[in-house]
C-alpha cells in the first residue's frame, strides 16, 4: 500500500477529489489512513487532513513542536452508531502541561503554540483520530526514526 508521502487523490472535477487510502508511518496503526493534503490535491485548498482507526496503544509523537499554522485533533469513539462511546486514554502536553483526554473530544492548537508529545496511553474500544492543518501545504511528517540493529 502506497504510503502518506507518495499519496496522490484522484481529483473528479475542479473542486472534488477521492480519498485513496495510504499506510500510516506508524505500524501499530494497522487499517489504511485517508489524507486530504490542501492544495496538493485541490487548486487553493488550505485545510490538510488525516484520518485513522487506532486500536493499541503507542506514541505517535515523542518531541514538543510548534507549527507555523493552526492544528485541530479530533478524537472519538469508533463505533459509527455513537461517537461519543470513548473507552481510551490520550495524553497531550499542550504549552507544558500534560492533558489526559478519557472522552470524545477535539483540540485547537493555535500556530505557535508548543504540543506534544501526543501518547495513545490505552485503548478499551477503537478510536477514530482525525489531525486537520488550515494550511495551503501538505503537512506530512517523516517516519519514526529507525533503529538499527
């Protein structure tokens, strides 16, 4: 499966384009992700998201960052028939204070403000995670470092 990196949407018209799924970069995330990734995929576009289904627990990002852009992070209940049924523990360290997040939520990180790490702690029942960037570029991050053996 191809990867977010080398991801290429079908655009269908000047303003529609279909979601292909792509692997995440990280393995314990294990169903396909969808991204739409701005204007990479649609002409002006400034808004870039990512979907995906989290089922283990794992740190998706180790280091504090800020971006040059506002940040949304949603997380809710997998179950497509109540959102809202949340069985997980996120944390979230948000301008130096960690967040335990224990329900359906969304967060705002206003550009500049510093975030992370972000730590899947638990995961009772799958979690639908959605990271969307008003910005015009793709924000792909690249992989978890390697380690070698």
């Amino acid at each position: 499966m191809i990867t977010l990196d080398k991801l290429k949407n079908v655009n269908h018209g000047t303003y529609i384009t279909e979601l292909i799924p792509a692997a995440s970069r990280h393995p314990e995330i294990t169903a396909p992700m969808i991204a739409s990734m701005g204007s990479r995929d649609i002409e002006g576009a400034n808004l870039g998201a990512g979907f995906a289904y989290l089922v283990k627990p794992f740190i998706m990002i180790d280091a504090a960052h800020k971006h040059d852009f506002d940040q949304f992070l949603y997380f809710f209940g997998g179950d497509p028939n109540n959102f809202t049924e949340f069985d997980a523990e996120i944390e979230l360290e948000l301008d130096g204070k960690v967040h335990s997040i224990t329900y359906a939520s969304w967060v705002f990180i206003p550009k500049g403000l510093m975030h992370c790490p972000l730590n899947v702690k638990r995961i009772g029942k799958p979690v639908i995670f959605l990271d969307a960037r008003l910005t015009k570029e793709a924000s792909v991050r690249p992989g978890p470092k390697k380690t070698g053996k």
